[in-house]
C-alpha cells in the first residue's frame, strides 16, 4: 500500500477527503480506522518473540504485521527501554526523559518539508501515516557510550515516506529536524547543544531498505521519551543518528548540518557508522555491553555496522572509514 500524502495548503482537495477535527485530535483511532494496520489476515493475535515477555507487549497495534528482522536476538525489556534514554532536549542523564516527557504533548503533529523535491509544504502526520505499509522490525541499536539495547520497533519503510515528495536529482542528501519547544522540553532552555537538533542521512542511505520510521515500540505507540509521535531509526548507526520528534525533512544537495557534528567534530562524523576500529577520543568502540545485563557479564565485540554489514557495507565501497567516520 501507498502513502497517500496531501497538503493542508492545496486548494483542489475534495471536502470529502479532508481530516475531520475529531479524526484529527485523536490520532490513534484516526490511524486504526484508516489503515495504517495491515490486513485482517494477520489479525491473529501477536506472537511475541521468544525473548519477550508478554507484559512488555501492548497491544495498541492489534494484528501487527511480524517480519524477520531480528529473529532470534534477546529484546531488551519495555522497562530498560523507556527509562535509559539519551534525548538532550529532556535533560542530559539517561533518567531525565522519562521523567521530564511526561507532559509532552504530540498531537496534533506536522512534519514541515522542504528543499529539492515536487512536493513540499507542511503536513499533518495522519496523512503522511495513511495507508502505509507498517510493520514491527526488531533490531539492535548501538549508542556511542558503549551501550546497546534490542527494540521491537514499529513504523514503515523510510524509503516509501520519501519516495511520496519526490525528491529531485539535485537531493544528494536528507536532514531531518527535531522539535524546538522549551516550554515543552526544559533540557532545550540549556544551551548544550545548537537547538534544534539536527542529523542528516545521503540520499542512498536514506533510501537503504533497512532505514524505518518508527512510530511505537513493542506493539505500543510510541513513548514520548523514546521519541514519540515519529523518529527515525537507522540501525547500523549509532544512536544519536537516530533523530527523535521529527518536525521537518530537507532534501538538500549538499551535505547537511548534523547538530553533534558541528558540536564535536573530532569526536563525531557525518557518517557515523557503528565500527569497532574507530575509536571515541574519549573510549573504545570496540566492545559493548546490553542494556540490562548484569555489571559483572563479560562485554560483547562490537560489530562492524552493527551487524549489518550484507545489507549496507556497498554504500560505502572505496571509502577510507576512518577518514570518513
């Protein structure tokens, strides 16, 4: 199924088709109604991953279509995942999003977009999510503090979102945009990093079939801390690739601002690949430990591209990793 994406500011929108205002305030029963779960067919109750627990398990996506992404990892518990977290604009310790998001509000929500493509202008979420294909995809993520956690995410190809603005030949690469809001996120009213955040991805990355907008974890929508109502997930990246709260997509011909590039660019490229042979100036890379295990286990190798080398390594074929870490 296509995403089918219309801009509140076109004037030759059917009245039949516009979002009514109750639609509209209430996103989930919106999305449930026009949708964005797959068919009936799979509508036979989850069947949880062998590591799962069933009460990490909601069920706000009732008949979730299960891929093979990730098959046989260990999931991280729902409660590790909620409450160990890096988003800055919650405050700078790993506690402070779970504890400072809880207010946050997420709808209504548009994603602004912008840059070398056909279709730009602002759009709410319901009809960027309408019809779309989505999924649960379970895979590991990697934080650059040696730290890594296995999530069931659910969301949609971000490929298919992208496709739906059609970018130009002139769109080399994409920025993706976090909410700026101090009102609503008290680590924004610090100036530890340029607000708002920003990250960006080459447009063949970007298109890569592994790269995923998430939108709830373990079958629930997602948590505001975890990045809620839509953030991106790009697994063979570290962590803060990862953009959270997305308000506004650049396609861009050039390569594009990323916030903790610019913060620290001896300590963080542009590409930032998980790879075991580049070190953080700070601490090694080479291992890594899962969140929830205990101190005293032995740490894991760190895998080059976090392990999923097959799917991705030919998008950086005759780059000196390195150099261009």
């Amino acid at each position: 199924m296509s995403i089918i994406i219309k801009s509140a500011s076109k004037q030759d929108i059917k009245s039949s088709e516009i979002t009514t205002e109750t639609d509209y305030l209430n996103r989930r029963d919106f999305i449930k109604k026009s949708g964005i779960l797959v068919s009936a067919a799979w509508a036979g109750g989850l069947s949880l991953p062998a590591s799962a627990k069933s009460s990490d398990y909601g069920n706000d996506y009732p008949g979730l279509k299960k891929t093979a992404y990730g098959k046989g990892e260990n999931l991280t518990s729902f409660k590790d995942a909620t409450t160990y977290n890096n988003y800055y604009e919650f405050g700078t310790g790993k506690k402070d999003p779970a504890k400072k998001a809880v207010n946050f509000k997420t709808d209504p929500w548009s994603i602004t977009v912008e840059g070398e493509a056909s279709k730009t202008g602002t759009f709410h979420l319901e009809d960027i999510l309408k019809h779309a294909q989505v999924e649960e995809r379970i895979y590991r993520f990697r934080c650059v503090e040696a730290w890594s956690m296995t999530v069931p995410w659910v969301g949609f190809s971000l490929a298919d979102m992208l496709k739906r603005f059609e970018p130009t030949s002139k769109a080399k690469y994409v920025q993706f945009e976090t909410l700026y809001d101090p009102k609503q996120m008290p680590g924004q009213v610090r100036r530890v990093l340029d607000w708002p955040y920003r990250d960006g991805l080459r447009i063949d990355e970007a298109m890569n079939p592994l790269c995923f907008m998430a939108t709830g974890i373990y079958g629930r929508d997602m948590p505001n801390q975890n990045g809620a109502p839509i953030r991106l997930v790009v697994p063979w990246k570290y962590g803060f690739k990862n953009i959270k709260s997305i308000v506004k997509i650049k396609f861009m011909e050039h390569e594009p601002v990323c916030t903790w590039n610019v913060t620290g660019p001896k300590e963080y490229g542009f590409y930032s690949n998980v790879n075991p042979d580049v070190d953080h100036p700070r601490w090694s890379q080479a291992t890594e430990r899962a969140l929830g295990s205990n101190f005293w286990e032995p740490k894991t190798k760190t895998r080059l591209f976090n392990g999923y080398g097959e799917q991705v390594a030919h998008l950086y074929k005759d780059m000196d990793l390195t150099k261009y870490f």
